[in-house]
C-alpha cells in the first residue's frame, strides 16, 4: 500500500523522506495559506511586536516579517536541486515538536493559528531544506544580539538558553550557540 502524502504531519508515518518529497509536502502546505492568513499573521507580528524593546522594534517587523511572511513565496518558486534522502527521524522529531506548538496554538497558547501554519512550513523549509537556520543571518535579538554566519557555521545568540523553551524551534534548528554569547 502506498500512503500519499499531502501534509507535514504525514511524514510522521512514513519509512523514508527526500528532499524533493519533503519540498512538494511544503509546496502543498503553502499553497494553502491565503492571504487573509498572511494579513493576520502580519498583523500578529506587529502586534507581538509592542512587547519588544522600542529601540530595534522595526528591525524586528522587517526581520520577522521576511522571515516568515515573504518566505511563503520563496517556498513555491524554490527549485530542488538534489533528492537527497534526509534524516527521517531529526525531521519527525521537529515534526512532533512544531504538532505539540500548534495544539497548544488551537488552545488559544503561543502563536496566532494563522501565523502559526506560515510558522510550521518555514521552519521546516529552512532547516531541513535549505540547511538554514529559521531566523536568517542578522535576525535581531535583545542586547543587540543578532543571529550571524562565520563562514562554516551559524550561530545564534540564544540557543542555549532556547533549546528546551517547547514553544521555540531552538531544538531543531541547524544554528549552533554563538560560543560568545554564552
């Protein structure tokens, strides 16, 4: 029996995942945000916004909103260049993480539900295949702190004390701890 698969969390059940699967599933994910969900989760994150510190508070929106928001679109036109088989179970344990964060979104917890699908699918685009970190290089942090590439590898200023937050992505996300922000 051949199971298709439509959505992320279908890839919990398989046996083996490619690049290019993976990337149809997100394509598919996608092309099921409309634009009222962009416009509330644009909305969400200016609103999420008032809680951060006034003084980089618009670099944060143009940070998150490209991030997240502009990315959608980058997912459907992205072209996959290989059909590498990629490590099943580090996806299916970002899958169950980003599965827990979204009941907690339906109970009304965390994340608005409309931000929260944008969230699921660039999360997983970005880490898995990208090989990226979700927040981009230069993504801001309190402290000045910002997320950066040294040429190897990408660093983020707060992973460590992120990794077990279960609302973050921190445990799954490629960046590794910026050693001089410990």
């Amino acid at each position: 029996m051949i199971v298709q698969m439509e959505k992320i969390e279908d890839v919990l059940s398989c046996r083996e995942i490619h690049r290019e699967k993976l990337h149809y599933i997100l394509k598919n994910e996608a092309n099921h945000i409309s634009l009222q969900d962009i416009m509330k989760a644009s909305f969400f994150l200016i609103n999420d916004a008032r809680y951060v510190q006034e003084s980089y508070r618009k670099e944060y929106i143009k940070a998150y909103t490209h991030a997240f928001i502009t990315r959608i679109k980058e997912v459907k036109e992205h072209k996959t260049h290989d059909n590498e088989c990629l490590n099943l179970q580090e996806i299916q344990n970002a899958i169950a993480i980003l599965m827990e964060q979204e009941k907690q979104t339906l109970d009304g917890e965390g994340f608005d539900p409309a931000f929260f699908k944008i969230y699921k699918v660039i999360s997983v685009y970005t880490t898995f295949i990208l090989g990226e970190p979700v927040h981009p290089v230069g993504t801001p942090f309190p402290g000045g702190l910002k997320v950066q590439y040294n040429g190897e590898n990408y660093l983020c200023p707060v992973k460590e004390r992120q990794k077990d937050n279960p609302g973050a992505v921190c445990g799954f996300c490629v960046a590794e701890q910026d050693p001089e922000t410990i």
